[in-house]
C-alpha cells in the first residue's frame, strides 16, 4: 500500500476497495454453487449506496441488486421470490 502511495496512487482505490470486492463476491459463490442454488444476500450497510465505493461493489454483483425503501417492502419482495 505504501508503494502505491509513493507512485502517487491512492491505496484505498487501488489496493483495499479490490481486495475487499473480491472478498464480498466470494461470499456470493458461497451461497450460490449450482444452477439450482437459490438465495438472498441484505446489505444493510448504507455505505453501498452513499460512497462511490459502494457502486464498485454492487456492479461487482452477478445479479442486478434491488433497493427497498422499507424493511416491509424487502420482506415482501423477498417471500414472493421464494414462493413463486
């Protein structure tokens, strides 16, 4: 990180935001493994939606994520995907 900073870089960007979005994308490998999987992953850190960083990690996503702007609507949508 420092060697990035030295060459003018930012560390953050460069170095942490990646490791970080490969580390968030693995969990999603974790919960889907076959064609048949199915699941649902919240975040319910604001920052994802807040920061620029935030996009990073939601275009990282193999699935178009949704926002709610209820906790009532989340539920909703959520037990009629695993219902239909």
């Amino acid at each position: 990180m420092e060697a990035i900073e030295q060459r003018g870089g930012n560390s953050f960007y460069q170095f942490s935001v990646p490791a970080a979005i490969l580390r968030f994308r693995q969990g999603f490998g974790r919960l889907i493994r076959t064609k048949s999987d199915r699941g649902v992953v919240i975040i319910l850190d604001n920052r994802a939606l807040r920061f620029r960083y935030g996009s990073l990690f939601l275009e990282s996503l193999p699935v178009i994520p949704k926002v709610f702007n209820t906790p009532r609507e989340m539920l909703n949508a959520i037990e009629k995907w695993f219902f239909r």
